[in-house]
C-alpha cells in the first residue's frame, strides 16, 4: 500500500460531497456542498471551477433545508428580533448523500433557533434528516428558498452524522452521535421509512467498556448509563467511551447486506446486520472492530469487501489521529478479530504527528483512497493494493 501527499489551501474536513446527475440549469456537473453552520447547502457547477479558483463565481445557487421557526421563544423578548416574526432555522447541514435524484441532508441541530444555538456550543440538539428534490434545488427559480424540500423527520435522537440509504430507497438509516445537550451520549440509531414519511424505530448501540483512559472513580459506563447528570459534556474528558456516538456510516452488499458505523466515542466500528436492524429484531449489532481511536468517516469499497475509516482523534484526550483504517468486511462480519487488516499512516511521516484525518473516499475503481488530513492540511491519496479480504 502506498500513500501520496497533496497539499492543500483548504481541507474539506467536515463537508462531504454528493452529485447531481440531472438538473434544471446548463453545464454542470454539480457538488452540494454542506456548510455546517449554513441553514443551507451550496451548488457548485464544478465546471467553472478551475475558472474561477479564489472566487465564488462557481457557486450557482443555494437550496434551504430548514423551515421557518420563531424568531424567539415567546417567553424570551429582545429588541433584535422586534418585529420579527419567523426566521430560518439555524440547521448544522454535516453530510449529504445523493440517490437518484434525491439529496439526504444530516442536520446535526434539527430546527433549532439560531438564537439557542449561537448562545451555546454547536451540539446536543435533536437532529433531523431532509429530503431534497436536487432538480427543484438545481432551478435557480428556487434559490435560497424552500422549495426543493421533500420532508423533515426527526432521527431519533441529537446531533446525527451519517446516513445510508437502503438499495431499494425504502429507508434512511441515521447515525446519531450525541446526547441531549451534551456532546457525548449517544446509542441511538434512526430508521426513517421513506415510503411511510416518519421515523418508525430507534435502535440502540451497546455501550462500550470505558475507552482507552480509565474511567475516575464513581464514573463507570454502568454508572454514567443510570445518571445522565454523569455523561461528559464536551470533550476532552476522560470519562468519554462508554456510549459509542456514531458518526459515518456505509453500506455493504454482502452476505445480503450490511451497514458499519464508526464509533468515535468508543474507538470502534459496529458490524450492523441490516435486515435484523429494520426488522427490530435482536442481535442486529453482530461485532465491534476496535480502531486506532475516535473513528469518524467511514466508506465501503466499490464492490464491498472493504471498509476504510479515519481514525480522527480521541475525545479522551484530545491528541488527534494520524491513521485510516482498511477492514475486511467477510472477517469483520464472521466476528473475526483481525478484520483490521491493514493501518495506514495519512498526512505526516511521524506516526506520533497530528494529522487528524477527517473524511474520505474510494475512486470509482477501487484503487485508491482519498483523504483529507485536517491539521495538516493536506490530502492523502493511499493506494490500495488489491486482494481477497
């Protein structure tokens, strides 16, 4: 396996980009892009990006994916919001993914009020999924408007992440990686049925056993699962790894379907039987594969057999990651202890450096990987020798 180092002025760490086959508008191809504390995502007509490098010429539109809450809560009364009566929500758009025509936006603060947001820090608030029409969101008819909204749910939990959608485009599958109010606290795993338009299950994770740092006395998993008042509230904080806080996740085909979540609070990637998870039966979370620490993006190969992860950082401690791990699917879904099969060092040369890889892709052929290194600001292209997994 070998990697390449790409530097890079900016670093899309927390921006994952989907395509747009079909639009309203010339030229094209298109990215939706996600701006975390935008209520909105971007369109970007990749064609006239190299044309307009430094600018925000290529950017051709902007498509809402929250509605319009009260400016205030009524019991609450300041002179900045005099007279006004709604304003959009304030949404922290995470992730997008794109489907035949169909956007899935990951709201990490739901419909929250800017207000409740801006006073406090960006997480713990209960989350939603939208659904957009990408050609509506593509009509500059519809710029920085609402329109192109299919439906809101709710996913079940706070601060979600990842989202998969099942190949028949049935459900949508959330990961949600926090608690309420609180950064850390989060088991619960949303399943939307796209065709019902509701949130009709939450799954929940095991817990884990405590993370990398032992835990301070009175602050066991067993006791932090029974006294919310316990749970970490921002990391870093030694106490973290006792709730997994799933954040991306992917689907696999194999062995008639499969999702993996990476857990970053508990340093770990759950092996996740699908049609067990949407039946609601037990044992739908088969396996855990430990990580280097506080996984975060996570993407199947091409033909499935593999999983790549970044190993971000640990909220333990706060010391960032400098690693992707590559996992075998069949060995990870015969519950094998070696489906880590290979860690690759990203963004530095000292395996003790702080690279902080972010998110990732596979190319289209499966022969590399590409990653985003996030304080080192650079990219990372590892390519991936090819074998049975």
């Amino acid at each position: 396996m070998r990697v390449e180092k790409l530097s890079a002025g900016l670093v899309f760490g927390a921006i994952l980009f989907g395509w747009g086959a079909a639009s309203a508008c010339a030229a094209g191809p298109y990215a939706l892009v996600t701006g975390r504390r935008d209520p909105a995502i971007e369109i970007v007509d990749l064609s006239k990006v190299a044309a307009n490098t430094g600018t925000s010429k290529a950017v051709v539109g902007r498509a809402r994916i929250s509605p319009d809450v009260p400016a205030i809560d009524p019991a609450i009364t300041t002179a900045k919001f005099i007279g006004v009566q709604t304003i959009p929500a304030q949404a922290l758009p995470n992730n997008v993914i794109i489907r035949r025509g169909t956007a899935y936006v990951v709201d990490h603060a739901g419909i929250s009020r800017p207000l409740e947001v801006e006073s406090g820090m960006p997480h713990g608030y209960p989350g939603a999924l939208t659904v957009l029409d990408v050609k509506k969101a593509l009509d500059p008819a519809n710029n920085n408007t609402t329109n192109a909204i299919e439906g809101i749910y709710p996913t079940g939990g706070w601060g979600p992440a990842g989202v998969v959608v099942t190949p028949d485009d049935k459900f949508a599958i959330v990961a949600n990686s926090e608690g309420p109010n609180s950064e850390d606290g989060a088991r619960e795993i949303g399943i939307i049925d796209l065709k019902q338009h509701a949130l009709v299950r939450v799954l929940f994770q095991a817990m884990g056993t405590g993370g990398h740092v032992p835990n301070t006395a009175g602050h066991s998993c067993a006791e932090i699962e029974k006294n919310p008042a316990l749970v970490p509230h921002s990391s870093p904080d030694v106490n973290w790894g006792c709730f997994p806080d799933a954040n991306g996740l992917a689907y696999t085909p194999l062995h008639g379907g499969f999702i993996f979540s990476a857990n970053e609070g508990t340093h770990d990637v759950s092996v996740i039987d699908l049609k067990k998870a949407l039946d609601g039966a037990p044992g739908w979370e088969t396996f855990r594969v430990p990580v280097e620490r506080g996984p975060w993006a996570i993407a199947a190969s091409p033909d499935g057999k593999f999983m790549a992860v970044t190993d971000r950082d640990s909220d333990e401690t706060d010391q960032p990651g400098q690693f992707i791990s590559i996992i075998s699917v069949e060995k990870a879904i015969a519950k094998r202890p070696d489906a880590e099969v290979r860690r690759v060092l990203v963004g530095t040369d000292n395996p003790n450096g702080a690279s902080h890889p972010f998110s990732l892709a596979w190319t289209p052929d499966g022969t590399r990987i590409i990653v985003t290194n996030d304080l080192a600001g650079s990219v990372s292209v590892v390519h991936q020798r090819r074998s049975t997994p």
